[in-house]
C-alpha cells in the first residue's frame, strides 16, 4: 500500500540534510529518470475516479502500474512487467480488467507522457531499516492528442515542466509523514494542490481532470445528511473493492456484496427521504449486483464451513476423503461463479450501475422541503425495529419445518436492515443507534448462521447423491447434515433474547 506526501518545489540544499523526527540517520541513493507514459479513456475516467494507469521504463521498479485508492487513504499499486501488453504499448489484458470499474469499460489510450529526473534520498532508522524515501523530481510533461480530449480549452503548451518533492513510506508510519510536512512546510515548501503528477500535467493544459463534485446536502436534516454520507462510504469502498474481486482476493467477494447490501438496505429504509424513481431504479441494479456476488459466495462460504466440518467426523468415515472431496467439488463451482461474476462486472449493466449510483450521490435527489431531523431518524428507524420484532416474532411462532425456515430468513433480512441503517443514523442518534446496532447485529449474526446451516444441509443432500459421488463420501455427507441440526436451536434462542421477545 502507498502512503505519501507530495510538495511544490524542493527543498534547498543537499538534501541528506533533510530528516525529520523519529529518522536516524539518511542516506542518498541513485539518481533515476524516469520515462513514464500514461493511459486513461478521453475523458479521463481513471483520474476522475482516484486511479492512474502508466508504462515506466527507467528507475528500480519499470513497468506498467495501475494505482487505485485504498479505504485507509492511501494507493494500492498493481504491476506488470513492461512487456506484459500484447504488442509494444499495448495495456496488459489483466490491467484493463482491473480497471473496468474506474474506466467504465471505455478504451484505455495514451494522454500524456512524462519525464521525470529524480533525486532520492532514503530516511533510515537506528538499525539502519528503511522508513521512507524523500524524491526531489524535475518533472517535464506533454499531453498527447490533444484534439481527442473532450475539455479542452485555450492554447496548449508545447512542454510543462515543474518540480515537486514526494515523501513515500518505505517501513515507517503515518506520525513521519506528519512529521516530514511540517518539515518541508517549514523550509516554505507548499502542499500540492493535487499529489498526482497526470493531474497536474492535464490541468496544466486547460484540461478539467476533478472528481465530480458531491452537493451538500445538509440543508435537508442531519438524518438526510447522515444516509447520504454513509452511502457515499460504501459506494467508494463498492468501487474499491472491484480490483480485489477480479483478482479473486481472500474475502472481497464477501466484503463487496456486503457493502451492496449496505447500500440496498440505506436505499429502502430511508426511500422517503429521496425521489422514489431514482432510488427504486438503483435498488433494482443493486440487488442485481447481490445476486451475481451471492452466485459466487455461496460456494465460497460452504466450501470454508463444510471443509472445516469435514476434519471432525469419525475416523471411520474418512474425514481425509471427505475434506477432499468438498474441497474438489465446491472449488471447481466457486472457479465457475468466478468467471461468470468478472463477465458480470465488465457487463454494460454493471457501469450503467456504478454510473447511476454516482449521478444519485453526487447531488441526491431529495424529496420534499421539510428538513429530516433527529425525530425524523428517530420515526424512520423505530419503524424498521418494529419491522424485524414482528417478523422474528411470526417465525418462531410456527412449528419447525420449511415454512419456518423462510420465515426466519426474512427476519434475518429485516435486522440486516435495521443493523445497517442503526450504523448510518449514529452521528444522529448516538448511544440510541449503537445499541440498536449491536442489538441487530446478534439477531443477523445467529440466525445467519441458521441460515448457513440450511444451506449447508441442502447441498449435503445435492453432494451424497451426485453421480461419482462413492459410498463412504455419501455416508460422511450424511454424517455433516446431522451435524447442521447441532446450533440451530442455540442460535435462535440467542437471536430471540437479543430482540427482546
């Protein structure tokens, strides 16, 4: 992960002087020029969405990179070797994946080339292990094609050229970089309006490289205000999440489709707050996004329960053979969901989605002139609370069996629901809303785990009757479905104390 600082100008002096508190000793290393060409689609899709897409040759580390925003505040980079493309200049197929969701599916062409002389220096400590490297860069910047840049205004210049210093963490932590700017802030170095060297370049052309701006909206109440701020979180972190996904990374699947049905869950609970068309519009493609992540994780989450079930059945049920055999059959399916979820999410749908999610947050279409305030959220979230009571209460009520199983899944959506909006209403309602919270998470916690039994039960059955399944695998499948009965009842129970019935 990036973490760094970047100032206009340099400082004077040899900068082995330049140190700052908690780095030892410095040390300078070798001069570099750095030969970098950028790529982004015409109207600079990439850097409007926090992303940069560059072929660097020279340096320690040439190559093509990708750089997205992290959800801690810093840049996750993605590389590739300079000959990764197809053909020389080409963007690596694995690259362009990784930025459909910032590129919108749009062609990734060449905007600007850079050259770069960079002098650095690394900040070390006690026992000489690396913090971070201070890079005093003269930068020289051309955009390219200018007449395909939709944009563009006035005079281009032929060359900009301008000098910057950065501040990268190598090993150290975030108090150096604090550090470090109050250092070169006081040698009168001022912070870069923007840290990316492509911005600056485009900016300087007369190109406008900004985020589209989000309109405030705490003229509407501070329980508008509170929904609003929390989508707009999750719809970063949506965004985010989709290189890792493409990547198949441990838990981003999981980690996505909550964070889409964080933001279906904020759409219905507080659609009065908004125009109706537009957040019924996007809690259909939400809940279509749902549905192509939830293909992909219900193989995933089975295959981590039952696997891990497996190593415990008796020994004369081969619990070796078992795992082995789970593993094999739901890893061929979750590789399957795989591929179909990445053709989902380079589909025309998927952008449209991530376009109207955008539009809705930029400005959100508020309804009515009457501000939503504390009572607002109050009335709003007493209304989904009453939801899942009475829900959970109407499943126990009826005798175990499908019926009740149903039933105890819509509850379960209910305080997934009312959990999610709790956490989003906090900065409204304090204490009222964390508890609330912490109360509808225990309900969706257990009776998920209900759920995961019963799905686990399900394929069990699937499982011990497929063609090529063998007898003793069949028998010990049928051992894991007695096993699923073992916490349910602990489960409920536990999901009933935590709503109060």
């Amino acid at each position: 992960m990036e973490h760094e600082i970047t100032f206009d100008g340099i400082p004077a002096g040899d900068l082995t002087d330049v140190k700052t508190a908690g780095v030892a000793r410095t040390q300078a290393a070798e001069t570099e020029v750095l030969d970098a060409v950028y790529y982004d689609t015409p109207g600079h899709d990439l850097l409007r969405h926090g992303a940069t897409l560059r072929r660097r040759a020279g340096g320690h580390d040439p190559g093509w990179h990708l750089k997205i925003a992290d959800e801690h505040g810093g840049r996750r980079e993605i590389a590739c070797p300079l000959d990764g493309g197809a053909a020389e200049g080409e963007v690596p197929r694995q690259l362009r994946t990784l930025a459909c969701a910032y590129a919108r599916g749009g062609r990734l062409r060449p905007v600007a080339h850079l050259l770069t002389h960079r002098r650095r220096v690394l900040w070390l400590d006690a026992k000489g292990r690396p913090l971070a490297e201070l890079a005093a860069d003269h930068v020289a910047a051309r955009v390219l094609d200018l007449s395909a840049q939709p944009g563009a205004f006035g005079p281009l210049p032929e060359l900009t050229t301008w000098d910057e210093t950065e501040v990268e963490l190598t090993g150290g932590d975030t108090d150096l970089l604090d550090a470090a700017a109050r250092q070169l802030t006081g040698q009168g170095l001022d912070p870069a309006e923007r840290g990316i060297k492509l911005a600056r370049a485009l900016r300087a052309a007369g190109l406008d490289t900004q985020r589209v701006p989000r309109v405030s909206v705490a003229h509407a109440g501070a329980a508008t205000e509170a929904a609003v701020a929390a989508m707009r979180r999750h719809a970063d972190r949506l965004t985010g999440l989709d290189p890792a996904v493409r990547l198949d990374e441990h838990d981003a699947v999981h980690q996505m489709r909550v964070t889409a049905r964080r933001l279906r869950s904020l759409l219905r609970a507080c659609s009065r707050l908004f125009d109706p068309r537009a957040t019924d519009e996007l809690g259909v493609d939400l809940r279509w996004l749902g549905h192509q992540l939830g293909t992909y994780r219900e193989p995933e989450a089975l295959r981590e329960r039952l696997t891990a079930q497996a190593r415990d059945v008796p020994a004369d049920c081969d619990p070796h053979r078992a795992e082995w055999k789970l593993r094999k059959v739901l890893g061929r399916r979750r590789r399957r969901a795989h591929r179909q979820l990445v053709a989902a999410l380079s589909s025309a749908r998927y952008f449209t989605l991530l376009d109207r999610l955008e539009e809705f947050l930029a400005d959100p279409p508020v309804r009515g002139e009457k501000q939503a305030g504390r009572g607002r959220a109050k009335r709003i979230l007493r209304h989904e609370v009453r939801r899942t009571r009475r829900r959970l209460r109407r499943a126990l009520e009826l005798p175990g069996g499908a019926r009740r199983d149903e039933a105890l899944h819509r509850a379960r959506k209910a305080a997934k629901r009312t959990r999610y909006l709790s956490e989003a209403l906090e900065p409204v309602l304090g204490s009222a809303a964390r508890k609330s919270e912490a109360r509808h998470r225990e309900i969706h916690k257990r009776l998920g785990r209900h759920q995961d039994a019963r799905s686990a039960e399900q394929a069990l059955t699937v499982l011990a009757h497929t063609d090529g399944t063998r007898s003793d695998e069949a028998f010990a499948f049928g051992v894991l479905r007695a096993h699923q009965h073992d916490e349910t009842p602990a489960d409920i129970d536990a999901a009933r104390r935590a709503a109060g019935l």
